[in-house]
C-alpha cells in the first residue's frame, strides 16, 4: 500500500505516543501471553484500570487534529475543527465496544478498523461537511494503521501469528516517516509570517487623527486607546426573525448595540454612517482589537475601497490583498497563506469606503464581494458606506445585515 493510500501525514514520532495512551500500560511480561486479548479488556478509559476521562480523551483528540492541521492539511473553521475533535473522541471511545481480540483487528487491517469503529460509535461524523469529514476520515485511518502497530509491537503472539500483515504496517509506517522527513510541510511559515503581519496591523492602526481640535501642544496624531469612544449602531430595516448565525439574537429594528459588538452577532454587516461619524475609525478598532488576539484566531484585512479601485489590474484577489493595502513586506507572504486564512473562515474582512469610490464602479465591487463570499463562506465581513451611496438592502440579498451609526 502506498504512503498516500492512509490519509494524514502524521510521523510515529507524534502518533505512536498518543497511541499508546488509549491503552493500559502493561506489566511484566504482558507481551508474552500466548492468545489473542479481547481489545476492550486493555483500553484506559474503561474498567478498574482507568486512566483516561471523558476529558482526557478529548484531548487526545485534539492533539491529533492539530498536528494533522500542521503537515498541509487544507485548514477548517474553528467549529468545525472541534467538531471533528468530537467526532474523532467518540470513534476512539468505541474501542472499548468493540467485540473483537487484537489478532482479529490485525487480521482486519487499519482501513476495515475504521469502518468497524464507526459504525460502533454510531457515525458520528454524519453531521460533518464534507470537508470536515474528509479530514476526520484521514486521521482515523492514520490512529487505525498505528493502533494496529501497538499491537504487533505490544504482543509476541500478534506478531508470530500475522507475520506478513505485521510486516506491512512497520513497512508503510516507515515509507510514511520517510516521505514527511522529506516533504516539508506547505504553509510551515505561516505561523511566523503571521505573528509579523498581525504585530504591523496592530501598530499601523493604533494611532488616529482627530480633526477640530484645538488645544496647546496637542498631537497631531492620537493613541487609539485613548481617543476611541465606543460607537453605537441602530438596526437600519426591519427584520422579523432578527436572529444571526445559530439563533443568535441581534438587535431589533429600532434597538442600538456597541458598534463593536456587531460581528460578535452577525458576520456580514454594512455599516452605514455619516461623515465623521466614525466608520474608519471603527475599521480601524477592530483590526487593532483583531491583531491583539481579542477576536480569536482571526486575521484582519484591511481593504479601504478607494485605494483599491484605482489598481489598473482591478480589485484584488486574495494573495494580492497585502500588497493592495500597501502592507511593505508583502512580497514575504507565503503563497497561498491568504487562500489557506479565508478558507478557514478565520478572516475578518474590514472594506472600507464604498460612498469613496465613484458610482460607476459599485456595481462591480458588489459583484466582487458575492465572487470572494461565495469561494469563502464562514469569513466575517464589514462594509461600511456614507447612507446616501447605495440604496438600502444593497447586500441584503447577499446576507448582510444592515446597521446605522447613531
């Protein structure tokens, strides 16, 4: 079988560790006992010798699915990764339903496993994406191949009595550390990359000026924290169901909310506002507060409209992004870090200005919008425009909500 056939690249190093936690440590001369064990008897989250919680499981998980994510794997929104670590957790579990002898499971091989202990675990990736259980199938089959390689390495009897299928697993497990041992991981700067380009937003943003002011010494140019007045917003149209994403509550037609708040309750806002009511600085709050780690793992683009226009080779796509917002050290940015962001929903997209840009060119930045929304769904999104620069319900069709500066 080739290394490709098993699913995430994961090393021996990291998975036969974790492995081995699913199952009892082993006294003295465990390994020499000549009959076959019935799987459930060994595992740790059952029975007297319990090691492992419910807790404990889930972590195991967790790790697997993050390591998983490091070798290449195409990124998942933060729910749905937990929600393969659940899913992951509740198929592990199941080995101690199983009624079958470590020989059996051997006998079986790590695919056939799979399937056996999903079924057992009542298929809980059902309610996956497809993606999310592409990815859940990938890392089951890899615990699959080394569970069955504890086995081998853990009993004689196992190993004496399925010579050739204990052959196979060593072989495949090591053609697998060869080729991660000679592929380097894709995407493995983007941690690095990241932490720069989050640190730069966070201090290109942090300072704004204030017009009308005139005071003695005063600075031209003020810290962010220290002149920014949280906003309110006022829900422009109304809406019946005045629910976000799961049933979120979002404000009523009539009712304000801290301006701020708005993409904690909905992901895709237009935010209209008069001149100097506080749009960009708004924009420029959540990019900082963003940068800062206060909104999770998000990454914020910064996209005021009017710079953007004026590229004569159109409205940027993603990877073009950085260099589109004159960030100085684009041309570092690891290929397709932007693409590997958005795709896992991890974005917050700040397009700033439509009442900025001419008329004749809205048209085609809402189709520009619906062409990213669609190829990257999960993301958040706030456009902000002056009230009279685009009719109301501009983007209502395309699900964004509409609130007004007050």
């Amino acid at each position: 079988m080739e290394p490709a056939a098993v699913g995430a690249k994961l090393a021996s190093s990291v998975v036969a560790p974790l492995v081995r936690k699913l199952f009892v440590a082993d006294g003295p001369g465990a390994g020499l006992v000549e009959k076959p064990l019935r799987i459930s008897g060994f595992v740790s989250f059952r029975g007297e010798k319990r090691t492992l919680g419910e807790k404990e499981l889930t972590t195991l998980a967790s790790e697997l699915v993050a390591r998983a994510l490091r070798t290449g794997e195409r990124p998942l929104a933060s729910d749905e990764e937990q929600a393969v670590v659940h899913a992951l957790a509740d198929t592990l579990h199941a080995l101690g339903d199983l009624a079958m002898t470590d020989v059996q499971a051997v006998e079986l091989g790590h695919e056939a496993l799979a399937l056996r202990l999903r079924a057992a675990s009542g298929n809980p990736e059902r309610d996956l994406s497809l993606d999310a259980t592409l990815f859940y199938e990938r890392i089951l089959s890899a615990a699959c191949l080394h569970i069955l390689h504890f086995f081998t390495q853990r009993s004689a009897f196992v190993a004496r009595t399925l010579v050739e299928q204990s052959r196979t697993q060593s072989e495949l497990i090591a053609r697998i550390d060869e080729l991660i041992a000679r592929t380097p991981p894709p995407g493995g700067t983007d941690p690095a990359f990241e932490q720069r380009y989050l640190a730069y937003v966070a201090t290109k943003h942090s300072r704004l000026t204030i017009y009308g002011i005139d005071l003695v010494n005063s600075p031209e140019r003020w810290p962010l924290d220290a002149a920014y007045l949280s906003l309110r917003a006022v829900r422009a149209t109304e809406d019946a169901e005045a629910t976000g994403p799961g049933g979120t509550h979002i404000a009523a037609a009539g009712s304000t909310l801290p301006a701020e708040q708005a993409l904690a309750e909905q992901d895709l806002v237009l935010l209209r506002g008069v001149a100097g009511s506080g749009k960009t600085t708004l924009v420029q709050w959540l990019a900082v507060t963003t940068a800062r780690g206060e909104r999770g793992d998000r990454i914020p683009f910064v996209l005021p409209l009017r710079t953007l226009v004026r590229r004569p080779d159109g409205l940027p796509e993603p990877d073009g992004f950085l260099a589109a917002a004159r960030v100085p050290f684009h041309a570092t940015q690891p290929d397709g870090w932007s693409d590997r962001v958005l795709g896992a929903g991890r974005g917050l997209l700040l397009v700033d200005g439509i009442d900025e840009i001419p008329e004749r060119d809205r048209e085609r930045t809402r189709r520009w919008l619906r062409e990213l929304l669609d190829v990257y769904p999960g993301n958040q999104w706030l456009v902000t425009s002056r009230p009279s620069a685009v009719r109301e319900d501009w983007l209502t069709p395309d699900g964004f909500t509409e609130l007004a500066l007050t």
